[in-house]
C-alpha cells in the first residue's frame, strides 16, 4: 500500500521568511496529493492541491511542487506570518475521493 | 450551513464500555470517512463509506463498527472500549473527485 513520508517532523522560521515542508510517497498510481493545515482543536482544512498531470501550483503564498518521477512533492509558504503558525500534513491518494494516506505532519512555528 | 458536525467534542470511557461517536453532515456528500489521529502519527483511515448502505474498511478498522443509513449521518461505534483507542477521532465527507471536508473531532480517553 501506500506510504508517506513527511519532514522535517517540526520547523521554525522567522517571521517573513519562507517555509518548507517536504514529503515523498511509495505508490507510484497515486495521482492526488493535498495539503491540510490543522488548528489546535480543529480539523485539518485543506489548503492547497496538486494532480499529478501538474507539476507546480500557486495559491497566494502558498505554493505546492511535484516531482513524480523521484516521487517527492513539497510546500512553499512564502512572507510567513504569524497565523501560519500550525500542523501541516501532506498525503496522497489514487484520486480525490479515495482513501487519503497521511504523512504524520509538521508543527510550523513562526517566530516573532 | 454547519458542514461535517461531530459529536461530543470529549468523551472519557472505561474499559469495556461501549459508546457511539457521531457525525452528520448537510452538504449532500455521497462520501464519509472515519480517521483516528495519535499524537505525532499523522491521521489513520478507520471506515469509509461511498453513499447510503455501503461502508468498507480502512487501514485501522479493528475494534469499531459503522453504518451509512442516511446520506447526512456515519456514527462509528466502539463496542469494547480498550485503553488503545484513546485518540481524537476526525470525520469527513466529500461529493466524488472533491477534496474532503473534516470536522473538529472527539477526543476521546479510555482508562
């Protein structure tokens, strides 16, 4: 089955700078990856995807790359504010719809 | 519009009880799911469902039982409750080729 790995497991940054979160998976079918942010006490919230007929996709400050031949996609968060501050986690999927197999997340910090 | 809404936001069992977590939602999804999430461990895919009548099993299904009966609503329940399950237990729902829709969880302790 499908496995996902994601790192750095936690990350701290400076407020302005960029943020990177990189993840790899094993299916080589899987052709949907999206991104969740989780909140303390919340649900993850879906902020950015990527098929795999798309190697690069833009949303703001956000932006999600895919490589599909070295089976590694990442996250960019560009300008980090304070509210980026979170969990993310990254996963995969043969298509949106299907059984979603999750990294085990990143706590992004923002620092002051 | 609420989306997916879980019930009850804490719960604490003793072992062996039973109970069942709650989630309805009211955007139409022919899809729901029930994800378990351990600290440090990512989310867990528990039971999935694909419209009313139809449920199949995920990566964690052991010791949890769920039924579709309705579009809106996929209780999931814990028969025997075992220290193991302590977790924060996530709903969610999505119409085909959508991304999913989560709720806020139950946290759930069992000693």
């Amino acid at each position: 089955g499908e496995n996902v790995e994601q790192h750095p497991s936690t990350l701290s940054v400076q407020e302005g700078d960029s943020a990177v979160i990189k993840c790899t998976y094993s299916d080589s079918a899987s052709n949907y990856f999206p991104w969740y942010k989780q909140e303390l006490g919340k649900g993850p919230q879906l902020i950015i995807d990527i098929r795999s007929n798309v190697g690069e996709k833009k949303d703001q400050r956000i932006a999600v790359t895919l490589n599909k031949t070295a089976k590694h996609f990442s996250l960019h968060i560009t300008e980090t504010q304070p509210e980026d501050s979170a969990v993310y986690f990254c996963a995969a999927s043969l298509a949106q719809d299907d059984k979603i197999i999750f990294g085990k997340g990143t706590r992004l910090h923002i620092l002051p | 519009n609420a989306g997916v809404t879980q019930t009850p936001k804490f719960r604490i069992l003793k072992i062996g009880q039973s109970m069942t977590l709650q989630c309805t939602q009211d955007m139409n999804h022919n899809y729901m799911y029930w994800y378990r999430q351990d600290p440090g461990m990512g989310l867990k895919l528990i039971y999935y469902s694909v419209g009313a009548g139809i449920t199949d099993k995920g990566e964690v299904p052991n010791g949890y039982n769920v039924s579709r009966s309705t579009t809106e609503d996929f209780p999931l329940r814990l028969e025997l409750a075992a220290p193991s399950q302590t977790s924060v237990y996530f709903c969610a729902s999505s119409y085909p080729e959508q991304p999913q829709h989560f709720g806020d969880g139950t946290r759930l302790s069992i000693l």
